[in-house]
C-alpha cells in the first residue's frame, strides 16, 4: 500500500508593531494635552436622562444663585412596596435612565419637524432619585410628596412661559402617583388625569388591600380612588387602554364612573384608531390642567415585558407614541413614567427603551405647550 506523505510547509505571518496599523503606515502621536476626556461619548461620567445635566434638587439650602433655575425637573421615584403582583419597579428609574443612553441634547434633533425638545426654551434637568425609605409606605411616599413640593416651589427659569417648574417623574410602582397628584393640584388646582394602563386603579382600598389594615389601603391598584377622595382629580378624567379584569361585575365600573373617568378599552383602537384615541382623550379634558400618567403594562407585554401585572392584548409601541404626540396643545403641568421593572426585560432592553421613549415624547408635549401659573 503506497503511503501518501503530506509536507507542511510553514507560512511567515507579519504582524504590525502597533495594532491596527499597515505595514508603513505611521502611528498618529498625540500629546496628552491633546487627549479629550470631557465629551464626545455617550458612555462616561454618571447616567441622567438622556445625558442631561444633572443637580441635587433635594437639598433645603438650594442656592439659585449656584444651581441656577430650572423649568423641567426629571425625577426618579425608586417605590415598589405597594404592589399586587411582582416587585422590581423600585429600579424602574435607573432602568429608564439606562434606556436613555442613545439621547442626549446635542444629537436630539426630531427627523420629522427638524425640532430639538433639549435644545428648545426650557431649562430640563435630572434631579436623580428621591432618597426614599423601603421600610415604611406611609413615610416612603411623604417624603416622595415634599421632593414634589420642594421642586415645584422653587421659580422656574423662564418666567415669561410658567412661573411654575414642572416635573415627570420615573417611577417606581404606580402609589408614586399620588403624592404627585398632591403636589401638583396644590400648585395648579385640582386636575384631569389622563391614565394609560392596563387597569383602572380605582379599586375601592375595601376590597384591594384597606379591608385589612388602614395602611394597606394605600396601593398602586386604590391611588386613584383616594386622589379622587381627597379632590385633587377633576370629573373630567379618562383612562385609555383598560382591558384587566375587573374585581366585580359592575360595581368596579360604577365607583370608576364615581371616581370622574372615562374609559377607553384597549380594543376601542380597532374600531376607532388612534385618531379616534386621540380626539377622545381631548374632548375629555379640554382646556384643563392635566397629570398624564403612562404605566407601562398599557403596552402589550410583547413590546414592555418588564412590568410587574403584565396583560396581554395591549398596545403597540408604535401606537402609544402616535397617540401621545397626538396630545400636543393640551395643559400638561406633571406626568410620570411607572411600573417598569427591569429585572423582567430583555437583553434587548425593550421596555425601558420604549420606556425612555415615553418620557422624550412627554418632554416634547411640556415644550410645545407651556402652561402659566395659577
């Protein structure tokens, strides 16, 4: 048998003595001086909202002279030990900050109307996280409520537009709402909400929570009902994009209708479109002061994930945002971002991305519509 003999002759490899370089070509020298570490990434220094400046708004002893004034106040809401279902959201802020990368005021120019929310006449900065305590609800969200009002109650930097500053909060499981709502009706007088959710969180806190203790009545499913106790929501309110079950047949759908809401079904967008989603919403409040409130299950959970009561049927992400710059011309004086719980997304990161989103689209709709003072 004839043997076959393979010979292997070795290759000579040249390798460049700096990376990245041809053979001849000459490596670029720079002096350190020369070096910029101050910008030009995206990825550097602390996270804020689409890289926005950012500023200790907590502080009693804030000095304008130093820190300046300010007309839009992004703040982060780290709650979620009011909740029903699955826990997380506490990190919702950091999550939407993270979902925010891609932004920044320099590179936030809208490809359809050439227009720059970041760059336009409002002073908007990132206050970072209210420092809340997670062993006591009660204390919890009265210190969510002085940050509201300690926020708000300073003078705004354009006077000319609202004396008022105003403020989207990131939330934090959807109790953040109320000390919100507190705040703001105390400066702009009481207010329509315009609610996105998947729920009606209207429940009566005797059956969802209060039919236990007095302190449990107090949750991300009653905030509402207790807003509307309490008269700072108008009867002029709506939610849009409800399709969870109810807890009664009709008794849920009657104290909702007590409460001043409206309902807009999730399935009402076939048979009326987002046309029809829009024009609903602004019949409903009109020309009143309105808290925009989007918790992010009002998405279905194939394109938001991570949430804690996910429900399925819901909203495209595309949908959503046609229908919020769909609201341009109605008086936003505060908003928020909740129920995104990070730990339930994606590698992809699709819900706080579509999260992020959200509060760029509620940025623009302040912009655009400035509301003066009471």
């Amino acid at each position: 048998m004839a043997l076959l003999t393979l010979f292997i002759i070795p290759q000579r490899f040249s390798f460049p003595s700096v990376a990245c370089l041809y053979i001849g070509q000459r490596l670029l020298e720079l002096d350190n001086a020369d070096i910029d570490i101050s910008t030009g990434s995206r990825f550097h220094g602390l996270s804020t909202f689409a890289n926005l400046p950012y500023a200790n708004c907590y502080s009693d002893d804030w000095d304008m002279g130093r820190n300046g004034a300010y007309d839009i106040a992004i703040i982060g809401a780290p709650f979620d030990t009011a909740v029903s279902a699955r826990p997380g959201a506490r990190f919702g802020p950091s999550g939407i900050r993270q979902g925010s990368r891609r932004l920044s005021p320099e590179a936030g120019w809208n490809v359809c109307d050439g227009e720059n929310t970041f760059l336009d006449w409002a002073k908007i900065l990132d206050c970072g996280d209210v420092p809340l305590t997670y062993f006591d609800n009660t204390v919890a969200l009265k210190q969510l409520e002085k940050a509201h009002r300690l926020i708000s109650g300073r003078t705004a930097e354009m006077q000319s537009k609202s004396s008022i500053p105003r403020i989207i909060a990131l939330g934090g499981d959807h109790t953040t709402t109320l000390p919100a709502l507190r705040s703001a009706a105390s400066r702009w007088g009481n207010l329509s909400v315009i609610h996105f959710d998947s729920h009606i969180d209207t429940w009566d806190p005797k059956l969802l929570g209060g039919g236990m203790t007095e302190y449990m009545r107090v949750n991300h499913g009653t905030f509402l009902h207790i807003a509307h106790e309490e008269g700072l929501i108008r009867n002029s309110s709506i939610h849009a994009g409800i399709r969870a079950p109810l807890m009664r047949r009709k008794g849920d759908l009657r104290n909702d209708v007590r409460c001043g809401f409206e309902i807009i079904q999730a399935k009402g967008i076939d048979q009326i479109g987002v046309d029809g989603i829009i024009q609903n919403l602004k019949d409903r409040v009109g020309r009143t002061n309105v808290y925009v409130s989007v918790d992010i299950d009002v998405l279905d959970p194939a394109f938001a994930p991570a949430t804690g009561t996910a429900e399925v049927g819901g909203w495209t992400t595309r949908e959503l945002l046609a229908i919020l710059d769909g609201l341009e011309g109605i008086n936003i004086v505060g908003a928020d971002v909740v129920e995104v719980a990070p730990i339930y997304d994606n590698p992809g990161e699709t819900t706080v991305l579509v999260a992020a989103e959200i509060v760029h689209s509620l940025l623009r709709l302040m912009v655009r519509q400035a509301v003066a003072g009471k």
